[in-house]
C-alpha cells in the first residue's frame, strides 16, 4: 500500500540537511530482503496486529490517535483470522514488523512546488502548500504475505479439477468464492493487509522520529500528519450497483487502488467533502500525485484506479540497460540523494523502466475516474 505524510517544513529548510535525513531514515527502518524491524511481536501479539492493523500499533504508542481516521478502513479491516495463517507465514511475519523491503518499495522525501498544485482547494482542505516537504511510503505485508499467496496458491491448485476450473497458468490458482477454502483465504489476506497497516505505522513512527532528530523538535510539533494510506493488491468485500441494482460483490484490485467519491459511508467524515485520497506512487526520478476518487469511478470501475506508473520494462531488463551507480549520481545531480542498499536494486528501479507517469495520471483525470490534486518532486529516498 501507499501511505502519504504532510510536514511543516518547507524545501529550504530541509535542503541544509537533507543528506543526514535521508541516512538517518536509512538507519531507522531497515531496508532489503530479510532485514528485522525493531518491535518484537510474540504469538499472542502476532494475533493482536491481524486483528487490529494499525490501531494496534497506535494503542502502543507507535502514532497518533487521529492517524486511524486517515486511514483505508481506519487501518483494520473487518473479518481476519489470525489462525487462518500458517506457522510457516508466522515466522517470517513476526521478524518484520518496521521494514521497508526491496523492489519497488521504497521511503521518498519530496516536495510540492507551485505549479504543480492542480486543485488548490482541495490541497488546502489537505493542508497541502507550495515548497512544503511531503513524505511518501511504499510497502506492504513483507514475507508475511508472501507466504500466505504462496500456502493458498498451493493449497487450491490441486483442487482445480475437481471444482472443474482450468487456467492458462499455475499461479492463477483459485477457489469458488463460496467455498471454504475461499473463506479461509480471505480470513488469511485481511490479516497480511492488516500487518501491513501496522507495518506502515510503525514505519511512520520511524520518519517522524528522524525528523525529529535532525531539526530537535518534538515529535508532535512537526505537523506530520498522516494525510492517508491506501492498500494495494487486495480483495474487499463492497456494495456497488451491478446490472441497475445495488450488490454485495468482492472487488479484486491487483495494479489498482481504491477510489471513492465523497459520498460513500466507508470513508471517513473528513473526506466526505473531497472524496478518497488516492496515493500514485510514479518513480524514484519522476515524482509521484496525490489525486481522489470520484462517484464515477464508482460508476465505471467499481471505485478503482490506477496504483501506479507501471513498468515498461522487467527488472532484469532494467538491471542490464541501468547501472546503479551511474544512476545514483545522475540522481544526485538533479537534486535527488540516494540511499540505496543495493546498486543493482537501484537499477531496477531507474525511471526509464516506468512509463511517464503524468500521461498516466492525466488520463485518468480525462476520464473522470481519479481527479489529479497534486505533484510531488523526489529530493530524498531509500531504496530497499
């Protein structure tokens, strides 16, 4: 999922220090494969973050009270089960908790300037400004959930046959949406969405602790409110209007991203009036957009859009077109600092691999499905 910060800071202030930020987030939360966050959950604690995500988190002191409320589902969907999840998934979950990962995920420092400010009401309402310095986080459920795809994949494809399903290819193994097997997955889904809402959160304690650090300032006098995180690559059980008539049906969103209009119950009071917040992660090089969601898309995509720029090419492509170190200073002479754990890691990422992400955004917004809000610019990131 994506998760976007607002600060008080504005580019000048940050610029002087931008280098011993960027490092010291790099040294908050761990970043790579199989790195280990630095909250211990127990088994009984383990169940605890299934069940409750982020208001877990906040409960132990790990955010503010008021960030649930800026939140996809105030940061704990309905109907997990923690007993859903096999041992196997456990372990490599409880370990995790505080990590960024590696591909695509990734900690950006940017920035709003003037011109990119496309709905100056609606940045307002955000508490959103020209030269303010935004923090944006892009991670999930880690092994955690990884693992649990991999245990039901496995579990259902040899079930196929008998449920008279083919497909083109193994890793499209499926159940019957009333099954149990169905229903136990879906128990199992929303406890990884839940550990990633926790894992956001604990990450965000991280960040406003570095700023806190670097400029000697408390901890709530920052204004680093959560503006909003959004889960990507999930399944949501929503009513929505099929054939003239209002349904329950369950939304898979794989390269998509919530995306309501300001009328629905699901969200929060304080987006009633401006619709979802919809965080579009772009590249390392190019920016990203903060855009809502409309009654459109409710109407045309079932409340869905875009999550990201999309690739172009493969990682492997990238990595032998892209050298990281190359990469890093072009990066650095543009004004973006790099703190990466891996050069290969950084080529995959290099912005050339992703499509132009304002083409992206502008169709979307053309289409009446997501409303284009603002750009950010990258000055900072780690890169797992």
């Amino acid at each position: 999922g994506m998760r976007l910060i607002k600060t008080d800071f504005t580019l000048k202030e940050i610029e002087p220090k931008l280098k011993q930020l960027v490092d010291s987030l790099f040294r908050l939360v761990p970043a790579g494969v199989g790195r280990k966050g630095f909250v211990r959950i127990s088994g009984k604690d383990w169940k605890d973050v299934a069940q409750d995500g982020a208001q877990w988190c906040i409960k132990k002191g790990y955010g503010f009270d008021k960030d649930k409320e800026h939140i996809e589902d105030f940061g704990a969907i309905q109907g997990a089960d923690a007993s859903e999840v096999s041992d196997k998934a456990v372990k490599r979950g409880v370990t995790g908790l505080g990590t960024l990962g590696s591909g695509n995920h990734y900690l950006e420092i940017q920035v709003i300037k003037k011109e990119n400010i496309f709905d100056e009401k609606i940045a307002k309402t955000f508490g959103l400004f020209p030269d303010q310095v935004v923090v944006m986080l892009h991670t999930g459920s880690r092994g955690l959930g990884h693992q649990i795809c991999t245990d039901y994949v496995d579990l259902f494809r040899p079930k196929l046959k008998d449920w008279g399903i083919n497909v083109r290819d193994q890793e499209l193994s499926c159940a019957p949406i009333k099954s149990k097997e169905a229903d136990r997955y879906l128990k199992a889904m929303r406890s990884a969405a839940n550990y990633a809402f926790a894992n956001r959160q604990v990450i965000t304690h991280q960040i406003r602790k570095g700023f806190a650090e670097a400029f000697g300032k408390n901890i709530d006098r920052m204004g680093m409110d959560l503006i909003y995180d959004v889960a990507h690559n999930i399944a949501k059980e929503e009513q929505h209007i099929v054939d003239g008539k209002k349904k329950k049906v369950l939304v898979h969103r794989k390269g998509a991203t919530r995306c309501f209009g300001s009328e629905r119950s699901e969200l929060a009071n304080i987006f009633r009036k401006t619709g979802q917040p919809v965080i579009v992660g772009g590249s390392m090089e190019t920016g990203s957009y903060l855009c809502v969601g409309t009654t459109k898309a409710e109407e045309e995509t079932f409340g869905s859009t875009m999550h990201g720029a999309g690739r172009t090419m493969s990682r492997k492509a990238a990595m032998r077109e892209f050298q990281g170190e190359k990469l890093q200073k072009s990066m650095e002479k543009k004004g973006i600092y790099v703190h990466a754990v891996s050069m290969s890691g950084l080529a995959e990422e290099a912005g050339k691999a992703y499509k132009d992400i304002n083409e992206v955004i502008d169709t979307m917004d053309q289409a009446g499905i997501s409303k284009k809000v603002v750009r950010f610019l990258p000055i900072g990131n780690v890169k797992g």
